[in-house]
C-alpha cells in the first residue's frame, strides 16, 4: 500500500464506473439516505445499480433520482418502488454548496459509490462534476491505453 492509511471498513453496494470517464469529479461528500426496510435488505444482496442516477435539488433537499434498488422479494405486498426517488441526508451547508454550485455553476451532482459503513449503515458517495467533453474523453483513453502499455513493457523488461 502506498499511503499509511487506516483499513477500509466499507462493503460496496454499486459503483458507477462511468462516471470518472465521463465527468471531472470535483469535491466529493458522503451522504446518508433515508430508504425503507425492505430498500435495506435488498441492498443487503447487492444488487443495486446507480449508473444512470444522478442527484437532484428539489425544495431545499437533495435527492438521488432513478437509483435501481430491486424488489425485495420476501417482502410481500410492503415493497417499494425501484427507481423511487430516494432522500439524501447532508447537513444544511453542505446542501448549500450543492446547490449553490449546479445552479450558478452549472456543475452536476454525480453518485460514485452506494455503501454500508463500518456501522452498517447505507451511504452514498458523491460528487461535484463537471461534464467532458468528446476531445476530453478521448485523451482520457489515450492516457490509460499509454499507462497500460507502459506497465506492460517495464514488467517484460525487469
């Protein structure tokens, strides 16, 4: 490990891997959401995707949009609706800065990760970015096909 850094105590739900491909990711913030029990449980199997979520300002509160959470199917009739719009849970100046920054800097709230916590409790990663731009994704792809190309040749060398 390069950095002295305490051991990661969070079990991955979902990742949006497209997401560093797509934008710049600016600063990052970890946000609780407020989800229903048979929500939990379903994450509890990992089956969730948040590839084409994004977060959204309404009212005051920010919520993550068109998150695919599956039906839990033991919960019988008290399930919930997959792509149901889901409450995140920040504090007040941090919503502020959220909205602040995709209102008048046209920036877009991204997710990055969906998460348990070491206290077992569901998180969301996310992101201030900035969308690229087609020249943008092409030089990023140059960069990590050069970089793999790069590894290759030093490990056949030495």
């Amino acid at each position: 490990m390069a950095k002295d850094k305490e051991p990661d105590h969070r079990r991955i739900v979902a990742q949006n891997r497209k997401a560093r491909f797509n934008y710049h990711i600016g600063e990052t913030f970890e946000a609780g959401i407020a989800l229903t029990g048979s929500e939990v449980k379903s994450l509890r199997t990992g089956k969730a995707t948040i590839a084409e979520s994004y977060a959204d300002a309404r009212g005051g509160e920010i919520w993550l949009v068109n998150a695919n959470i599956p039906e839990y199917a033991q919960a019988g009739r008290f399930t919930h609706a997959p792509k149901r719009p889901r409450k995140l849970l920040l504090h007040q100046r941090q919503i502020n800065r959220l909205i602040g920054a995709t209102e008048r800097e046209g920036m877009t709230v991204v997710p990055l990760k969906l998460y348990f916590n070491a206290r077992g409790r569901a998180k969301v990663e996310i992101a201030l970015a900035r969308g690229k731009k087609l020249h943008d994704k092409r030089e990023t792809e140059k960069k990590r096909s050069w970089e793999r190309e790069r590894g290759r040749l030093l490990r056949d060398k030495g």
